[in-house]
C-alpha cells in the first residue's frame, strides 16, 4: 500500500457515503472516525478471513461485522442453507415450518431457555426483553450494568450516554445502574425499589467471579426483578451453550445476535416460559406486545442461523475460536515484550475475544497511540478496531499479523522515546463513538 497517498478510491467512495448517509455508514462503530484519518478502507468483498478494498488492497480481518462474522466471509455451509431458502420464497402470510425448526434447533443449542423468538437486530431483542419485564412485575425502572458498552439504540439506553440528544430526560430518568460484579452496590440499587430488571452482559474482558452471576440471578429475584443477559458476543463465542451454559446460571430472559448468523440479520429472545408467554397467545394475564417484525422471521435468515448452529456444534467452531485467540494473544504480547512496549500494547479479554489497549508513557489509555498503532496495522495489511478472531483465520495469518503488530511496536516505541506521537497519526486521532458534538 502506498502510505504517501493511501486508499484513493476509498477516500472518494467516504465522501460518497458521507453525502449519501448520516454519519457514513449505517453503524456508527463502522464510521471512518474509528479509523486513523485517510486509512478507512471501503470493502469490496470478503472470503473467509480476509477482505479487500476498493483499491484493491488485502486485509487480514479481524471483529467481521462488528463480532458476527465469526466463520468467516461466505461460509459454505451458511450460504448453501440459505441458497436453498431463496429459490423456496423467504417471506409469507403465515408462518414457515422453517419457523419451528430454527426455534427447535435454537433450544436444543441453549437448554437454559424455554422459548424463543426470532427478530432481526440486537436492540430489537434487548427492547423487548425490558418491554417483557416491566410487564412480568408492573416495575418502571430499568437496572444497566455501568461498566458495559452498549445494550440497544432505543431511548431507554442511548439517553444514559453522551449522545443523548432528542430523548426526553423522563425516558432517562427510568434507567439506572449498577456496578459488575459488586452484589452489594447493585443491593443498594434494588433496595430502592420499582426496578423491573437488571440488564448485563455474562462477561466482557475479565471472568466473572466465583458465585457472582448466581447470586446475582438470586439478589433480583429477592427483590422481585428479572435478571437478563445480553448474549450478543458472548452467546456462541463463549460455548455453543452461551455463556448462560458455561457458567450455569439460568437467566429469566437473554438476548442473542451477531454470531447466530454470520452476518446474515437474525437475533432471538430467549427465556423462561412462564415469562415468555406473556407475549402470546395462550396466557391469561394482560398481554405484551413483544415482537413483531415483517422480516424477522424470514427463511433464508433462519436457514443461516440454523447453518451456524450445526458447524459450531460439529466442528467444535467455540474451541477453535479460543486456540486461535490463544495464539494470537500469546505472539502479540511476546512482540510488544521483545521490542520493549509490553506495558503499553495490551491484549485483553478472553480469548475469542480479544480486544486491544494502547496506552501513553503514563500507562494512560491513549488515543493518540491507537491511532498509531491502527495505521501501521493497516499499512501492513491487517484490518480490525481489535483482535476478535473468526474461525476462518488460518496459523499463518495468525503468524502474518503478530509479524505486522511487532513492526508497529517500532514504531510505537520510537514514537514513546520521543515523547511525542503526532509525527506517526497521519491526521486526526481516532474518537469515540459516544461524543456529543464533532
């Protein structure tokens, strides 16, 4: 790649995309701004684990649409399932049998829930798991748990970050928060009672510990509140039980995504079914408008998450994805070490998921440093905000890219001994996606 005059077509095909759609792309964790300035690529296509740009260029991916592409671009067997569907009709006036045997398939991958229904994105899921549980107890407020990123783009969780413009501060004032893995903090939350359900993620970076989610499941019920986890990532990149599996605590309610399809738009609300049937037809109390989607249960969506379901449990996708990660973890740190930056680029999270952390000369999380530490990925021909791997990536681009890491460490630690990192940014540092102005 021609770093002097880098993505030429890329740069036109942003400013496109710019004029055509608010914010350049339709997810704001795909905005250029989360890319050093000029070296936003734009993808042409995909085959498993690598992409290409406009331009041109190869990537060794990495976090494939935002965490879902964990089998890689173009999986075989995901787009066999779903050509087969196409040619069959994708939408009707009634439901598919399709239907049934996704949801039965879906039950059968994660015993701890009871019924299931399917829709298109992961805020649609999250929203009616809350809609759910203010029903079930009659409560208004809604617990978050602080310490995670992101649990849906309607109002009841976007009015708790920075960009909170257009929703109405009564909207924000229903959802509080409760710190993870502190059972007496989210105690003093639940004690004040008219809370309808806590809302987290199982795990994110560090494992939970010993008891916590069990006696977290037990602290809400003592309170009357329902306890949901949001299984985006770690549904399936966890265990193919979710995470509600591998660590043996019964939710009331969880949300899955992102993995379920490998890019292919389907998400699912998951339950007990005493909960569950609130929002159907065959229960006596006040009923819940819960999902309802012209398109969330199309045919050839199912097919995939059912394609996506079978290659995880077959071929042991979860393990893979940890022994990749493993490998991918262990060569970083051993780079960063070797060329003298191993307190400044860390790699954290587990292993299926790995994030990357770059910090200043005070051991401080810098942007300044991830910007420079994206571009020279990026000039080297590794793509990906972080390391989260799919299971499509190969020994030697796991190989490839710790090579690439160690040729940015050089550079990071020229840029730390002259005690100034803008020579290497190129532009503008990277920002954060929750920022209320430009």
């Amino acid at each position: 790649m021609d770093t002097a005059h880098p993505l030429p077509r890329s740069r036109k095909a942003n400013q496109r995309l710019h004029f055509l759609i608010p914010g350049g792309a339709h997810t704001y964790a795909k905005g250029d701004d989360q890319f050093p300035e000029g070296m936003a690529p734009v993808i042409s296509h995909g085959k498993g684990a690598h992409v290409w740009d406009v331009d041109g260029n190869e990537y060794i991916e990495y976090g494939a649409g935002l965490r879902s592409v964990s089998l890689g671009h173009a999986h075989p067997r995901v787009i066999e399932a779903v050509g087969r569907e196409l040619v069959r009709g994708s939408n009707f006036v009634r439901p598919s049998f399709l239907e049934i045997e996704a949801a039965e398939r879906f039950l059968a991958t994660v015993p701890t829930a009871e019924m299931v229904k399917f829709a298109k994105n992961g805020s649609d899921v999250t929203t009616a798991a809350v809609r759910l549980a203010r029903a079930a107890t009659g409560r208004r407020l809604v617990a978050v748990c602080q310490d995670h990123p992101f649990f849906s783009t309607d109002d009841w969780f976007i009015g708790t970050t920075p960009m909170n413009a257009g929703i109405p501060a009564r909207t924000t004032d229903m959802t509080v928060k409760f710190p993870y893995g502190d059972l007496a903090a989210t105690e003093e939350v639940l004690r004040g009672g008219d809370v309808a359900c806590l809302i987290l993620e199982a795990a994110t970076h560090a494992e939970p510990a010993p008891g916590y989610l069990a006696g977290l499941r037990d602290l809400a019920h003592r309170y009357g509140s329902l306890l949901i986890f949001d299984e985006m990532i770690t549904g399936f990149r966890w265990s193919d039980l979710g995470a509600q599996g591998l660590y043996g605590v019964q939710p009331d309610l969880s949300t899955f995504g992102k993995a379920l399809g490998n890019g292919f738009a389907v998400s699912a609300l998951a339950g007990r079914r005493e909960v569950m049937e609130q929002g159907g037809l065959r229960d006596s109390r006040e009923r819940v408008f819960l999902l309802s989607s012209t398109h969330g249960a199309e045919t050839h969506s199912l097919a995939a998450a059912m394609a996506v379901m079978e290659t995880y449990v077959e071929e042991g996708i979860s393990a893979r994805l940890h022994a990749l990660g493993t490998r991918l973890a262990d060569g970083v740190r051993a780079a960063a070490v070797g060329i003298g930056v191993g307190e400044h680029v860390l790699v954290r999270g587990r292993a299926s998921n790995l994030v990357f952390a770059t910090l200043d000369e005070n051991l401080q999380p810098s942007p300044l440093y991830r910007t420079l530490f994206m571009r020279q990925l990026i000039s080297g021909g590794v793509l990906g905000p972080s390391f989260v791997v799919s299971s499509a990536l190969s020994d030697e681009d796991i190989d490839r890219t710790v090579d690439v890491v160690a040729q940015a460490c050089v550079v990071y630690r020229k840029a730390l001994d002259s005690g100034d990192p803008t020579t290497w940014l190129g532009g503008r540092p990277v920002q954060p996606v929750f920022r209320r102005y430009v």
